[in-house]
C-alpha cells in the first residue's frame, strides 16, 4: 500500500518538474518535438530508476551517522555525510557511462533512441534531485526507493511528453513576437504547473481520524438541535 | 575601466543583458526558480553560485590541457562538487536556517547547467584570468534574474523585503493595508515563479527586438 501510495505521490503531487523545477534545463531545451522528448523521458525514467536505490544503499552503509557499524564496534562514530554530494554525483555519472555501454553493446537499437541523450542525462538536476531528496525524506526500504526513482522518473516523463506536445501545437498559433520561444514555454509551465498542484489533495481524502471527529460533531449537534425541539414543544404545550 | 581591456569588460557586461544565462543561454533554471520565494534566499545562492562558478572556472581553466577529453565530465563534476561542498558547510556553519529553506537546493548546484555549460564553452578553451572573468559575469548575470524574481514574489507575496514589513503590517491594518491592499499568497507557490520569469523574458525581448526567436 504505502508503495502505491508513494507512487503515485512522486508522479502526480511531488513531481519533479512541476513541484520542484528539477531537470528545467534540458526540459526547455529537448521538447521541442515529441519524439526526442520521449527517448530523453525514457533515459531519466531508466537512470532514475537505478541510482536511487544505489544510493540509497549508500547512504544506508556508507554516508549516514553510524553507517560503518557494519565494518566494527570502532566505526559506528563517523558521520560521512558531509560526503554525499560528491558520492552522489560520482555513482551517477558512472552509472551513465556503465549503462551507455551496457545497452550499445546489447541493444543497439534502444541505443539509437536512447544513446545520445544518455550524457545529457549525467548533469540532468532531476537525477542527482531524485537521490537528494531520497536521502532527505529519509525513505526507509531499498523497495520504496526503487519505487521512489520509478515513479518520480514517470513523473517527469509526463511532464516533458505534455509540454512537447504543446509545443509542436503551438506553431500554428499566433504567439506575441517577445514571447515566442522561451518565454511562452515558461507561462505555458507555469500555467501546468498550477493545474499539477489539484493534485495535491488526491492522498488527503483517506484520513480517518478526522471523519470520526466530524461524525461526533454532527451527532452531538443533531442532539442539542432535537433538544431545543423538545424545549420548544414543551413551552408551546 | 583602466584594469579591464575592452574585450575582457565584455566578459562581464555581456551576460548581464544580452547574454543573459537565464533567459537567453536557458541554463541554470532549476534552482532559480525553487528558491526565489524570499529576496534572502535568492541572494544567497546569488553568491553560492558566484563562488563556484568563479573559482570553478579558474580551476577546469588551469587544468584544460590535462584533462582527458572522454572523462572531462566526470572531473568538472569532481571539481563542481568539492566547491559546493565547502559552500554547504560554510552555510551549515553560519547561517543554518537558511540552509533548511535552502535543503537540497545547494547540492543541486552541482548540476546546474551555467556552471557545466561555461566549464564546457569557455574555460575549456581560455586562460584562466578570462575564464574567472566569465565565471563572475554569467554569475552575475544568473544573479540579476535570481534576485529580481525574489524581489517580486516576496514583496508581492508577502510584502516583505529581507524580511522587514515595507508594505506595512497586515494584521494592525497599517500601511497599504489600511485602503484595503492583499497580499497574493499565490505569488509564493511555485507555479508563479515560471510566469515572473516569463514575463521578465518577454519585457526583454520587447526592448532588444534582435532577441525574438522564430518560434
């Protein structure tokens, strides 16, 4: 269930591009037609997918306070932390390469797709994003990761299939001269952006507690209500 | 500027208006817009930035000619990522508030695409008082955005600036407040810190017309 749940919060109500402007940058320069939009969204989906739980482990039983207990009593007193910057950015850019390597020589034809945004995918903010928050929101199991990084990679690929869509219609409409290009692609996100945030409520609705307390008021409500009534029946009798 | 020549002047100048990193290069735009809810903050990852980018610059500039080209990602992100590091924990160290608002913000500095971009197409190829020079004008020039959008959703949003109440105090109804004036609680959500800058692009492109994309 919390899978699910995070799922869909990472896609829809965290996401990437619209709640946190991760990966802007090659977000503005690649929608310009849906094809190339995808095999980019496909690639992140793909690198996110990895990294973060990498990292996650890490973070797990490298960076954290007390991570080395797992090597001897003596190490549980480090804090590494302040490393994870540069442990982050290092697995993921070899990981980009791995992987780059990986699919030419196995899949020459995802790699076609694919292969040539993979080093635009090492300097991609979305990715060393998904690991940072990962370690900042404290997710608790190598499973949620993983659904972390899959669901948050989705999240910007919807994002980026959206507006390229958007983009190739927009040719045909008369845009203001200034505001051609750039500046329409950032009113046009802005605008998404907000239509992203009703998302914000689809996980508050299952809360119970609150519905209980709400129940009780009513009830207690209609009682004084039905009491009024027998006073007033009574002074009327 | 009698200890600028014309050309390295330019260098600065330059990406302040014209060259704008932000809204001409489209580089950066990640954390400019994430951040830019308070003038604060906007100014202090300004300066993060400007440290980086600067000495970043120097340091990919001295090493241009002994860095392997296949694995030059991987050292500019080393390089990137060690100074970010000395900005994280000198912000840990002095201002600790400001570096929860801030939260993974700093290290995505790392990844942002001014300082990747300028490492690639300039310091690789320039000396290294040129590549500090263009290191400081594109930092600069991403600062002027940052801070002009912090500006206008606080002042707007909160109507604050730094924190001190300009516009008056909405609670005792002074100021501003006291004909009836809102604060738009709106301009501090996310989604309006994409339209700010949209429209300081298009008042940008409306004064300097040669700017105006063909679609």
């Amino acid at each position: 269930m919390e899978h699910i749940e995070l799922f869909f919060k990472s896609i829809f109500i965290d996401n990437m591009v619209f709640a946190t402007f991760l990966g802007m940058c090659s977000y503005l320069a690649v929608s310009k037609k849906v094809a190339t939009a995808v095999g980019l969204g496909a690639a992140v989906i793909f690198v996110l997918a990895v990294t973060v739980p990498l990292n996650w482990l890490l973070d797990q039983y490298i960076l954290q306070e007390g991570a080395l207990s797992w090597l001897g009593e003596e190490y549980a007193a480090y804090d590494l932390s302040f490393l994870s910057f540069i442990m982050f950015i290092a697995t993921i850019a070899t990981m980009v390469q791995l992987v780059e390597i990986i699919v030419e020589k196995f899949s020459p034809s995802l790699y076609n797709s694919l292969g040539i945004f993979l080093p635009l995918i090492a300097v991609n903010c979305a990715i060393l994003g998904g690991s940072l928050f990962m370690q900042s929101r404290e997710i608790p199991s190598l499973g949620l990761a993983l659904t972390y990084g899959i669901g948050s990679g989705i999240g910007w690929f919807l994002a980026i299939l959206a507006i390229a869509a958007i983009r190739e219609k927009i040719r045909y409409s008369s845009v203001p001269p200034a505001l051609r290009g750039l500046g329409i692609t950032f009113i046009i996100t802005g605008l998404m952006a907000i239509g992203f945030m009703s998302f914000g409520g689809m996980l508050t609705g299952g809360d119970e507690e609150v519905t209980e307390e709400k129940t009780a008021q009513v009830e207690t409500v209609k009682k004084e209500s039905e009491n009024e009534f027998a006073n007033n029946t009574i002074i009327i009798e | 500027m009698g200890l600028l020549s014309k050309k390295d002047a330019a260098l600065i100048t330059d990406p302040l208006a014209d060259n704008n990193p932000i809204t001409i290069q489209v580089l950066g735009i990640c954390s400019a817009l994430a951040i830019t809810a308070e003038l604060k903050a906007s100014i202090v990852m300004a300066v993060s930035v400007l440290f980086v980018l600067g000495l970043g610059n120097v340091v990919i500039s001295l090493m241009r000619n002994i860095i392997p080209s296949k694995i030059r990602i991987i050292v500019q992100l080393i390089v990137v990522a060690t100074l970010v590091i000395i900005v994280d924990l000198v912000l840990k160290a002095f201002a600790y508030e400001l570096s929860k608002t801030l939260s993974v913000f700093v290290g995505l500095i790392i990844t942002n695409c001014i300082i990747m971009g300028r490492f690639e197409a300039f310091a690789l190829g320039n000396g290294p008082w040129k590549s500090f020079l263009d290191g400081v004008g594109n930092s600069l020039g991403y600062g002027v955005i940052l801070i002009a959008v912090g500006f206008f959703r606080e002042l707007l949003g909160s109507g604050t600036l730094l924190g001190y109440k300009v516009l008056g105090d909405p609670i005792e109804k002074t100021g501003l407040y006291a004909i009836g004036y809102e604060n738009n609680g709106f301009m501090l959500l996310s989604p309006m810190a994409l339209i700010v800058v949209g429209i300081i692009i298009w008042i940008q492109r409306s004064r300097n017309t040669a700017l105006i994309e063909e679609n």
